[in-house]
C-alpha cells in the first residue's frame, strides 16, 4: 500500500540558517556614535518598524531613512543593507534533510522575512533554494502567526492542512500553525530531525542524514 502523501512546510531562520542581528548592531556601533546596547534597546522598541518591512508596508528605503535619521548614518544605502544583511551563516544538517525527502514530497519554505535580506540569502546561498514554492511575508502581506500565511502555504501543498508538516524554531508560530490543523516539529538545539521526520511517516532517499 502507498504511503500518504505529505508536505513538509518549513521556516527559515534558526532551522535552515542561523542569523544573529546582534552581528549587525556591532557593525552599526563601530559606524556611529551610539552602543551596542543602545542601538539593540531602540530596535528592540521599534518591532513594528520590523514587522512593517516584513509585510512590505515599508519599502527599503523608508526603513533605511528611519535608521540613517535616528542613528545619524553617513553611510550610504547600498552599505547599510549589506550590514544588515551579512548575519547568517548556514545550518547544513536539516539542508541535507530536505534534500532527501522523497521527490514526492511538496516541499514549501514559510518565512517572515523582508525584500532585502531574502535577496541576499538567494544569492548568497544558493542551497537553501530547494523549495517547490516559497511564501515570503513581504509578498504575502502578513506574517506568521497569522492564519493567513499558513493558509497560503497550504493551498500551494495541493494537499489539506492535515497533510502538511510544518517545522518553525518558534512556539507561537507552531501554534499558529496548529490552529489551523496542521502537525508540527518544534525545531531545537539538538533535535534529530530526520527521525522526527521519519517517525511522522516521511519517506527518503538513500543518503548521509548529517
């Protein structure tokens, strides 16, 4: 008998990438008259300036304006996004992971991310670029935990929520995605995601697992 037919619907940073803004508020530091810990306690109170970029309600250049105005920038814009952007680095296990699923199996990254650094991810790593469909908060209008995004990714699976298995490193975003029925894997340090993964009923190629 053939198995179910699954869709793993997965997030971006801290599973496939890991990313530090702290490496970015050093950068600024070192370019202005301001901390470290003072720029970190500003951004930090200015989460709604983030989630505007996030969901495309703010084009690059008005969130680069709100930074060069408040932290009295003289770099240029093309400067500022390329510090912004350089915080990742790769995470090649669950990489490796997604690779080796079965073809049959729709593969869909789900992430809260902005024009800029989604832009520099692509090109910067080309591996990460896997996916059969990919939805982007700034494209869709809305971020995770809202129904909204999960919907969308689920109607690109072609299969129902129950269908789809959604891995995030965040406890609301597994939430959100609970809500609307789908099963999770709750992404940690240490975590063995290919038996997770296996044990849900997922099938793979033969390969290195690590």
């Amino acid at each position: 008998m053939n198995a179910v037919r699954t869709a793993v619907i997965s997030d971006l940073g801290n599973v496939l990438i890991h990313f530090d803004n702290e490496i970015f508020f050093k950068k600024l530091a070192d370019l202005c008259s301001f901390s470290i810990e003072e720029i970190a306690s500003w951004a930090g109170d200015r989460q709604n300036l983030f989630a505007d970029f996030d969901c495309g309600r703010i084009d690059p250049d008005g969130f680069f304006q709100v930074f060069r105005e408040r932290l009295r920038l003289s770099l240029d814009q093309e400067t500022f996004f390329l510090i912004y952007s350089d915080i990742f680095s790769v995470n090649p296990v669950p990489i490796g992971i997604m690779k080796r699923l079965s073809p049959d199996v729709p593969l869909i990254l789900l992430s809260n991310t902005d024009p800029v650094r989604f832009g520099f991810i692509r090109s910067r790593f080309p591996e990460v670029m896997l996916f059969d469909e990919y939805v982007l908060s700034y494209e869709v209008g809305c971020m995770k935990p809202d129904p909204r995004i999960y919907r969308r990714a689920v109607h690109l699976s072609g299969l129902p929520a129950q269908r789809c298995i959604f891995i995030d490193d965040r406890l609301e975003n597994i939430a959100g995605a609970e809500r609307i029925g789908m099963r999770t894997v709750f992404f940690r340090k240490n975590i063995d995601l290919f038996a997770e993964l296996k044990g849900m009923g997922l099938r793979f190629q033969p390969g290195e697992t690590s």
